[in-house]
C-alpha cells in the first residue's frame, strides 16, 4: 500500500469549555495516483490539555480511507498544528451597592454577587472589589461604579472577568445637632419671644 498524508489541515481556535476538543478544518490527501477516488473521514483533534493557552499543541487521531482504491494505500495522521484556547469571559452577577448617609465620600460598600459561566464544578472565585459613587453628594439611585474584581481558585487562569455594570443606591443626609446654644432670661415684656 502505498503511503499517503493530509496536507492543509488546520486546528481552530476556541474559548474555553473545560475540554481538550479541537475542532479540524481543511486538509487533503497528498500523494493518490492520477483520478484514483481515494477519500479521508474519521478525523478528530484533541488540544494537549484543556487549559487556556496561545499556540497549543493539537493531535490528531482517527483518520481512515474509503473510496473504491482506498485499499491501495494508507494514511498517516497529520501532526504539527497548534491552535489557541481563549479564556472564557466571567460576569458577576447579583451584587448590589448599599445606601449609606452622607459622610464627605463616594466609597460605596458592596454585598453579594456570584460569577456566571464558570463550567460545572471549576473552582473559581472573585475578590477585591470596590464601589464609587459618581460624586459625593446627597441623593437617590446614584450611580455606583465597581473596580477591582480579580479572579482566584485552581481554574482562574482560564477565564476573564467583566466589572458589573448598572449598580445603584442611595446617600442620605446626615443629620446634624445644633449644641451649646442658651436662651437668655428676660424681663417680662408681654411677649413669647426669647433671644438665644
């Protein structure tokens, strides 16, 4: 038999899904004799590992010949291609910004929230994050940014976050004592009005 290869197959790219799947593209076979109806099928790719990565290894496995003369010849499987795994991208949702009396700042604290999208059971958790009122003033459903989010756990590597948009809450007044203040005594004038 004679021996034949798969030229001009590619690897794509792919985000990030927990598996070591590569999805092929392309090829054909390099070397059947004249018109001879030799065809290749079966073929599947698989990264070196699931993690995210640029320029990652992938095999290729599983090809075999059919057509009326595929007994003639085989096949060896193509090596060499590599492809890329992108981070998959994380949004943390469910946190909220909580109301607070005026106090001369735009710190806003945060509470809750939870990251969508990590696959099945990833360890991958978030931390750091901050909240900002647009200006320091008094008022309601002000507009709260958040900064700061990063990401931890054995699996973080393989996924970015988004900050979470949209949050709002509330700065109060603050209420104020006057102190130290006296009413004078007064001689009787027929009048309520006292001087402080």
């Amino acid at each position: 038999a004679k021996a034949l290869t798969v030229t001009g197959m590619t690897a794509n790219n792919k985000t990030y899904d927990g598996s070591t799947a590569a999805t092929l593209s392309g090829g054909s076979l390099d070397g059947v004799i004249g018109l001879e109806d030799v065809t290749f099928s079966g073929q599947s790719g698989a990264f070196a590992d699931k993690n995210a990565g640029t320029g990652k290894a992938v095999t290729v496995s599983g090809i075999t010949l059919g057509g009326t003369d595929a007994g003639n010849y085989t096949v060896t499987q193509p090596t060499g291609l590599t492809a890329d795994i992108s981070a998959k991208a994380l949004t943390v949702t469910g946190m909220t910004a909580n109301n607070k009396t005026y106090d001369g700042g735009t710190v806003a604290t945060l509470s809750g929230g939870s990251l969508d999208g990590v696959i099945g059971l990833e360890t991958v958790t978030f931390s750091g994050q901050t909240g900002t009122f647009a200006d320091k003033n008094v008022g309601t459903g002000k507009t709260v940014s958040v900064s700061g989010i990063t990401l931890g756990g054995t699996d973080a590597g393989n996924y970015t976050v988004t900050q979470p948009t949209g949050l709002t809450a509330d700065i109060n007044a603050k209420a104020l004592t006057v102190t130290g203040m006296t009413a004078n005594n007064k001689t009787y004038d027929g009048g309520t009005v006292a001087t402080l």
